[in-house]
C-alpha cells in the first residue's frame, strides 16, 4: 500500500510507482515461499534523491509467523527474495509489465 496513488505515474521513472507495485510482489513472493509459515509480509521501500532504484534507502520488511513455528525455518526467505526482486533486470521487466498493462495498479 502506498499514500501516493500510483495511476497515472510515469512507469518509468516514478520511483513511488515502482516501489509501490514491487512491495507488493515482495510480500506475495515471501509469503508463498514461505509455505505456511508466514502468515503476513510487510514491505517499506524508500528511495532517496541520488540513489539507484536498486538500492532503496530503506528496505524494511516485517515477517508474521504462523503459530508455533520456528523463526529458523523461514529467517532467511525475506533477504533472499529481496535480494533477487531488487535488480536492475527486475526493474526492467516490471517497467516493461507496466506498459504492456500487465499490472494492476490501485
């Protein structure tokens, strides 16, 4: 969820665009390889002026658990699929997702 609507936006450059859709697809993408064992993801992504879409100034991701489950089994889950969601190609393919009107956005 972001507060700045994302319809409209250039899809681009509008970095509160991308980081909105990309949060998004970072919290499904944990959730589902975690497999049951993370009931929620929270992603915050923030950019600063200057620095590369890549690597956003914050990268904030809060896990919650399903009942009775070991923080071991999943720790490693939320730095993996940011790592991976976080690349220049990613960036290209959503870019590309976006003028094709592959993704909703809200």
């Amino acid at each position: 969820m972001s507060l700045e609507a994302v319809c409209g936006k250039n899809p681009i450059n509008h970095v509160g665009k991308l980081y909105n859709i990309l949060g998004t697809e970072l919290s499904r993408e944990i959730i589902n390889r975690g497999q049951g064992d993370i009931v929620e993801a929270h992603v915050k992504l923030s950019s600063q002026i200057g620095r590369p879409i890549t690597d956003p100034w914050v990268n904030s991701i809060e896990l919650i658990p399903a009942n009775n489950v070991n923080f071991e089994s999943f720790k490693n889950i939320a730095e993996e699929v940011s790592n991976e969601r976080l690349s220049k190609e990613i960036f290209i393919e959503l870019r590309k997702r976006l003028i094709a009107g592959e993704v909703q956005v809200l």
